[in-house]
C-alpha cells in the first residue's frame, strides 16, 4: 500500500518536473518570437503581417504600440524564465508585471475588434493564455507557494 502512494507521488512529481521544463522552452521560444518582432516597429504594414490580431485597417500608432508591447514582454519572459529556474524574486515580479500588460494589451483586443476581427481570438487562446499561466505561475513563486 505504501509502496503504491510512494510510487504514485514519484510520478507525479517526475511528470510535473517534464510539464515545467516544456512550460520552461516554450516561453523562452515565445521571447524569442516576441523580440524577434523588433523589426516591424515603424513599418505598419509589415506589423499587421506579423501581429495577425490586428485588424487591417489599424493605425499605424496602435500597431507599432502592440510591437512594443510584444518586444516587451518577451523581454519579461525571458526573465520570468530565468526566475522560474533560479527563484529571483525580481526576475519572477518582472515576469508578471509583463504578462500583465500583454494579458491586459489582449483584453482591450478582445474587447474592441472580436466583433469585426475574430482571429484576435486565435492569438488570444495562443499567446493570451500562455501569458496569463506564466503571471499565474510566477506569482505563485513569487509568494513561495
């Protein structure tokens, strides 16, 4: 009996170890593809090519503010990343305070073209949800939980 919650306890903790280190690579992939956005800020067109969410006919000024907020928060993952590994707790506030504003960027997305441009759902359900999960879990870190 013993043995069998043993057994189960050890798997468990070795599956959540495996669901952390893929959690881990996929937001440092996501920095990666945020940062690598730079080159879109100041181009509208190339922006609404890279940022899909945004509906066509945006402005250039609410285009190139989705880049740099982008650009942002992948900076803030890559430390929420590295705080996630190494348990700084600056690195962890960093990476909630930029899932918070990519997460809260998205909310006004959602609110002001879902009707006329529903793909912003797709990057929401992509990117939205991964941003509001590393808030999650860096908060919960960041309060030693």
């Amino acid at each position: 009996m013993y043995m069998h919650i043993l057994y189960q306890h050890i798997i468990r903790s070795k599956l959540m170890e495996i669901i952390r280190i893929l959690f881990l690579i996929l937001t440092f992939a996501i920095s990666a593809l945020f940062i690598a956005a730079v080159h879109a800020i100041g181009n509208r067109d190339k922006g609404v090519r890279i940022h899909r969410d945004i509906p066509p006919d945006a402005g250039k000024a609410i285009v190139d503010f989705k880049g740099i907020i982008t650009i942002v928060a992948g900076i803030a993952y890559v430390f929420a990343a590295a705080g996630i590994i190494t348990g700084i707790r600056p690195f962890l506030l960093t990476g909630m305070i930029g899932s918070a504003l990519f997460a809260g960027f998205y909310l006004i997305e959602l609110i002001l073209w879902t009707s006329r441009h529903p793909s912003v759902w797709i990057g929401f359900a992509t990117f939205g949800v991964h941003s509001i999960i590393t808030g999650a879990y860096c908060l919960k870190l960041f309060q030693g939980k």
